[in-house]
C-alpha cells in the first residue's frame, strides 16, 4: 500500500494535491478507481469533516462508490489475538471522555460506544473481573495508570502500543466489502458515537 502524508496544520489544505500526486506517481487517473474508502471515526471532528468530505466529493465527481471503515472495526479486527480472547480499544474522545470497542472472541460479540473514561473502566472491571485483556488504541497511554492500577497483572498492553488502525487495514476491509458489494454508498457521513453510551450494543461483526 502506498500512501502520502502531510503535517496536521497543512493536511486539510493539501490533501486532494497529495491524492492527485499519488495517483500521477503510479500512472492513474481518478477514472481509473473502482471506489473511494475512508475511516468513517470515530475521532476528531475536525478531523473527520475535512477526510469525510474530501471523499464524498472524489465520490460525487467521478460518481464511484464510497466505502466507509468504522475505525473501531478496524483496529479490533487488526489486532486482536487468540489470547487473551478479549481486547478493548480505547481511542481518545476529549472531555475525560472515550470510544471503546470490546471484543469477545470467548462469546462472539462486540460492544462499541461511547463513555466517560473512570466510569467505563470500573464498569469494564466489573464485567471482567478476573479475564486478562488485551488493551489497543491512543487513550491507552492516556489511563496508563488507572488501567494498571484496576486491572494488574490482567491487563496486557504491548511494548509497542497499536495506537490506530493501519492504512492497510481499512483498505483490505474496504477492499472485501467491494467484492460483496456490501454498503456501498454515494455519501458518507462520520461516526461520532456519543449517541451510544456505554451499555448500548453495536451490531456484532461476527
């Protein structure tokens, strides 16, 4: 997979010049694509406006599909492992506030939503008092501490913390929804989640 980058502060501005460079780079034209795919959040607001935006208007003006990743999804299906069979993202939502994403590969569902930081992991604790879990995601190192000091020896957080999912994963999930032709759209809109509080379950991928 290849990809272009830019600073923060500049992205918003330069990112359709740096799409039309990566595609001149590789000799093809907008034409070319069979569809557009983004990480559709959750995540900054900003953020997401501007990406979100951009693609909807790749989408319009070549009138190609638009495949949308729950970046939720995406991270949890990266990274998590056999064992521990569950794992629990964690992405920063500002305000003392968090995403989570909760796989249980011992039960087969997936818990997404949206929670006050303190109140979700002592809920979490309660739900898994005794299970290790494998901790992912940004807001990870953020409650370093309040998750060691709930969870001990039973919360697993790698050296090298996943703190987002990868380019490649949404293009492989995006590219196996192209196949099925799986919620292909015109338009999309961004997944905030503050909707879905922590209790309220997420439709199961499984």
């Amino acid at each position: 997979v290849q990809f272009a980058t830019d600073e923060k502060k500049r992205a918003s501005k330069n990112i359709v010049a740096l799409a039309q460079n990566l595609l001149r780079a590789n000799d093809i034209s907008f034409d070319d694509l069979l569809f557009f795919a983004a990480n559709q959040g959750p995540g900054p607001f900003t953020t997401l406006r501007v990406i979100i935006a951009t693609v909807n208007g790749f989408g319009f003006a070549t009138q190609k599909p638009i495949i949308g990743i729950d970046g939720l999804d995406a991270i949890l299906d990266e990274y998590r492992q056999e064992s521990p069979a569950i794992t629990v993202a964690l992405l920063n939502a500002y305000s003392g506030d968090l995403y989570f994403g909760i796989d249980n590969q011992e039960n087969g569902t997936r818990e997404k939503g949206y929670a006050q930081a303190t109140v979700f992991l002592s809920d979490l604790k309660t739900m898994f008092p005794e299970k290790k879990i494998l901790f992912v995601g940004q807001a990870v190192t953020m409650y370093l501490q309040e998750i060691k000091n709930l969870f001990g020896e039973n919360a697993i957080i790698q050296d090298s913390l996943p703190e987002h999912c990868s380019i490649e994963q949404i293009g492989v999930m995006a590219w196996e929804r192209w196949l099925q032709k799986d919620d292909l759209v015109k338009q999309l809109f961004p997944l905030y989640l503050k909707s879905m509080s922590f209790g309220k379950k997420a439709p199961s991928h499984f």
